[in-house]
DNA sequence: ATGTGTCACGCAATCGTTTGCGAAAATTCC
DNA sequence: GGAATTTTCGCAAACGATTGCGTGACACAT
C-alpha cells in the first residue's frame, strides 16, 4: 500500500552517515565539500533506495518554494495558452513550478488570488492581468514579493513590465490602412481601464498625427470589454452615427471579429466596403473568413522574457540590472480583411 | 523592507496563550474545544496582526498540501483551457490550487512530470493525457496517491475515469448522415494508442452495425496526431485510394478542419459534394467557415466532474463509493458542414 | 614534537504548524 | 462538600530538510 517515503534519515541508516551529510551529498553545490568516496557512496545509496527529496520540508527550511504563480484573466482567452507555454518552457526546467490563477478581471477576485498565492509561499508572480492602478499587487511588491507584469503595466510603481510595442503596431497598421487609400478611419478602442486598451487608443492618437491621417475623436468608440459582442455593439454605435468611414482600426482581434459579423449582418461587406483589422493575431484565425489583417505580437517570448526578468528578480539581482521596461517588437500581418478603400 | 511573517508564535505572545491554543482557536474544526471567549480573543488579535497561516509548514506537518496536479496533453490545444476552468471551479473554492503540467504527449516526458508533481506532494492528480498503457500512473496511483483520468482511461487499472458517451455521439451522428442520405461514409480515425481514437472508431464500428450501414473497412483511415495536418493527410489519403464517399465522419474537430481545407484545395465542396462531421465542438467553431457539424462534449462539467470525484478519493472516501466511470452525455450540434447527399 | 592550517563530517537548532497526551481547572453529580 | 467527570489549555514531539558552527583527523611546515 502506501509505501513510507524514503528519507535523508533513511540514506543516513542506510550509509552511516550524518542526515547532514548526506543532504550535503545529494546538493549539487555542497557535493565538493565531501569526500567524493562518501559522496558516490551516499548518491548510490540514493538511488537504490528510489529517494525523492521532500520539497515541502525544504521550502520550509529555506523559505523558497521554487514556486510562481501566474495570474492571467481567463485562460480560456486563446491569447494567454501560448504565454503559459513561454513561461514554462523557462521555469520548468530549473524546477519551478506554477500555480495558475484566472482573475475573470474581478478586482477583488484578483486581490484575493494574490493572498492565495502568497500563503502558499510562491516565490514570485508573473501577472498578466493588472488593472492600471493596483494596490494589492503593489503592496505586495513593494513588500519584497518579486514581480512582473506581462501585457499590461500599472502606473507609479517599480514593477517590471513586458509589454508589446504597441505604438509601433498601430502606427504600421494605420500606415497600411492609409496606404490603401483610406481616410475615415474609425477605432474600436480597447476598455480604458486596461492599459493595452489606453495604449492602444493613445498610439492611435500619436500614429494619426505622425502620419498626418486626421484624427477623428467622433469615430472613436470604446468597448467595455474585450470580446466579440462588445465589437458587435460599437459598431452598431458607429453605425448609428450615421458618420462616414471606410476603415476600422480595432484594439484586438476579438472585436474585430465582433466587428466584421455585425458588418455582414447589416449587409456591409468586408473588405470590399469596410476593411477591419485586428491585435494580438490569435490562433485559428487563418480558418476564419475573411481571413484578418492583424497585428502579430510574440506571445511565447512574452512568456520567456516575463519568467527571465522574474527570476532575475528571484534571484536577487540588484534592482538596477534589472530592465524595468521590455518592449516586444510586433509585426503586421496582412490577410484578406483589408482592402482598397471604396470611394 | 520585507515585513517579518507574523506566526503563530507572534499571536502566542501577543495574546499571551501557548501556540497550540492559537493553533486550535483559528482551525474551524478544533474551535469549540477552546473557551469562546479566548478563541475570539485571539481571532481579533490574529486579525490586527494580519496574520496568514504558512501552508508549507502546515503541510510538513499534516502531508497535506491542498495542491492537485492536473496533467494535459497541451494547453494551447482549446479544448483543455474550459476543462480546467472546471476543475477550478470546484477546486478553488475549498482551497485548493492546482499545477498545471503539460505533457506534450511524450512518454518520457508525462511519466518525469509524473515524478515532479509528487515531489510537490499534490494530494492527487487529474490526467486528462494518459495512454492506453500509462505504468507511471498506475503505479502512482497503486501507491496509494489519489489519481483521476478524464477524457482517456487507463486499460486494466483502478483508477477513476470521466469520460464522454463517445458511443453515442458517434451513433447519433452517423444516424444524421444517414437520414441525409449518405451511404459511402468514411471515418478518419484519431491516433489509436489513445482512448478517445480507439473508443471513437469502435464505436463507429458498433453505430454502423447499429443502424445497418455498411462498415467498410477500407473507407477508414487513421491519423497519427489529432491535429489539422494530419487531417489533411488523410484525406488524401482517402482521396489517393479512388474510393467513393460522400461524407467523412471525423474523430474530432482538428481532424475535420484539416479534411474540409484538403477538399477546398482540390476543389471539392464542402458540403456539397462531401459532408464532414467533428467531435468535441470545440470554440470558434462558430466563426469558421463552413460552420461544422459536430459532436458538443460538456467540457467544463468534465472538469468539474473529475474534480469532484478525485475529491472523493483525497477525503479517504472507500472505494466501492466512488463512481468507477463517469459517462458524460453529449449532444449533436448540427450546422453546415453537412447536407443532403450528392447523388 | 609542536603548531598551524585545512578538510570532512557530525551536532543541533531551526523553519511554522499540528496533535496526542496529560494536568489543572471547572463543572457536575450524589 | 467531596468525588467523579468534563472542559480547557499547555507541553513537547513530531514533519523532513538545511546550515552555522564546532571538532576530530590528518597533512605539512617548522
């Protein structure tokens, strides 16, 4: 039945050793301040009797739990998967683990997760799911706690971030859409208090200028959540405007899509009316038609850079060799969605 | 700076009680056996010192951890993320956290996973990627550590299952080709070394018998992965041989993907000229074109399901009380993938 | 032979809880 | 009011590892 675990103390028996130094034994780092002899002796020992360490008693001992948690709004959001996946592919192999938590973007569900894994003695967090201003998380940090956040950064804090380069994404893909003969551009904005969502609509902003495209504040529409109806819904407001525009500029591929089937219900065809494009190029979305123009960015090096960044922060580097800001670059990619503007 | 954890010990001197009392006053259970007037007494003086018990320590000593391990194939495939969100649900509210792992279906790869997971001492785990034959698990769970398998189950062993009424998908599915018209129905199998290919081809077996349509065995081609391309490759595979079809009933929705973009490629209509079918309903199947028909699987009841019976297993239930199988229903999403038969 | 130094290992405390046991205190019973 | 019983709490030993410190052994130089 359930077999007792072996034990430094049994290694010991086992050995004649000390229980210290068969610990010392079984370390790689400590190994060389043990006669090798002995060492060999204890690491056969080890395996014959099918040893596993006991990382509970060790991560009570040294306080380190070789543990991260990684906060995410939904993992049911394809975005996040490959993140989850560049995390891994960093930490897993020097033994860390991660606890996965979803927020759903509650602020109090998020400030509760936070005390979750802290009293689990993670001993960092990768977070991909702050709000813009987020106390729980800064207090946490500024308590010692390693952290970075990924996608989204909150303002007046000391906190690592990756983000996408998002200015340069939106600035290329405007420049695409002009390039094509567009001028009545709208944008679906991203929620507000999300920074992407503000990032987003600010290089939106700054592109139009530096591209001398006019900017329109009145066919600017802002959703209030980043999925597919809520695209829907702000087109339908754009719509009902009765303003004139060729091109949608939309902060991420879901309410494009939202965008593009609200279009088709009300008869507008896209690309040959009304070009729409996307952020984020989630999977599956060569299989849907038509096929979206949309802004690649690198989510399994997001994932990398985050899980680097923290363990450098885990690993006690000083502060300042640490890079407070990464900046992913983005790439645009150009399907069917978008088109000669019609005149 | 980093703040001191406060401890048991600290609430002791503060309330001045010995740490066992402390202990007793904040366990719900233990509560009663404490003086009402010093438990409460030292509630408030754990509150005012913002006290979070050490679950590490706490689980040296208890073995138990209030983590679960939950193992997947690939959790960039969109069929595991709305399991999870299940088990989660369950999980979470009484305190437990999961590790996520992913196996990437590699052997060698799941059974080390296996073994990083008990180091974390997990009081059980969710394996929703085992293989037909899967002696890591079995031993795991023959040494007494509380394991569940969904979506696949081990062959010969003891462990738990919750898996999907493939049969009657299959049948009902078969049973719609029929009703359309189709005779000549060919079946792209999944990998057979996993349950769910196995399963889902037996069951086509016993549907067609069922409902008196010719099983030909030579209209039956199997995949080595459940994925797009490997769908793609039979069909041409299907397509090579010169035999005549007019609907493929594929082992999953991946699979079906794959087949009807083959067809497009060679200019065959889909389903005009050849019905698909898939399995699993997995999302975003709505936004691509032509929407499959499919079988839908209750992903997040999965999820939940298998939480709650591996509960069962971790609070010591017995045995005989603890469903064996769980077969969950499914249903058939009929869309426009499939038509009546060309002839 | 003594002193100095290094090396290899043992000793014991420690991390923060939980829990069986026993003793003191409080309660009940006759 | 004393005995019997129950309640309430303290004591101390675990859980399994890590690690600072100390000590004996041995080598080497003097």
């Amino acid at each position: 039945m359930r077999q007792k675990r072996i034990t430094l103390k049994d290694i010991a028996r086992e050995t004649g050793v000390h229980v210290s130094t068969v610990s010392r034994a079984l370390d790689p780092v400590e190994r060389k301040s043990i006669t090798e002899e002995v060492a060999s002796r204890i690491q056969a020992a080890a395996d014959a009797l099918g040893y596993r360490p006991n990382r509970i008693a060790a991560g009570l001992r040294t306080n380190r739990t070789m543990t991260v948690g990684v906060m995410i709004p939904d993992i049911t959001n394809v975005i996040f998967p490959p993140i989850l996946r560049g995390i891994e592919s960093v930490l897993e192999p020097l033994g860390y683990a991660s606890i996965i938590v979803n927020t759903d973007s509650e602020r109090d569900r998020e400030s509760r997760l936070v005390d979750v894994l802290r009293d689990r003695g993670v001993d960092g967090i990768i977070h991909a799911a702050v709000l813009r201003s987020d106390p729980t998380i800064a207090r946490a940090a500024s308590e010692g706690l390693p952290v970075v956040t990924l996608n989204r950064m909150v303002e007046n804090s000391q906190i690592p971030y990756i983000i996408n380069d998002e200015d340069a994404g939106i600035c290329e893909m405007l420049g695409h859409l002009r390039d094509l003969g567009h001028r009545d551009i709208a944008h679906v904005a991203g929620p507000q208090d999300l920074s992407t969502g503000q990032l987003r609509l600010a290089a939106f902003r700054n592109a139009a200028k530096r591209l001398s495209v006019e900017f329109r504040p009145e066919l600017v529409v802002t959703a209030r959540r980043f999925d597919e109806k809520d695209g829907a819904r702000c087109v339908q407001d754009l719509l009902a405007s009765g303003r004139k525009f060729t091109a949608i500029l939309c902060a991420n591929d879901r309410l494009a899509l939202g965008a593009i089937d609200e279009l088709r219900e009300r008869g507008i065809d896209c690309p040959r009316q009304v070009s729409v494009t996307g952020f984020n190029d989630m999977p599956f979305l060569e299989l849907i038609r038509p096929r979206l123009t949309t802004v690649r960015i690198q989510s399994h090096v997001a994932g990398c850079t985050a899980a680097t960044v923290l363990l450098q922060l885990m690993n006690g580097e000083s502060a300042e060799n640490v890079p407070m800001e990464t900046i992913l670059p983005v790439e645009i990619i150009v399907r069917e969605s978008t088109a000669q503007a019609a005149h």
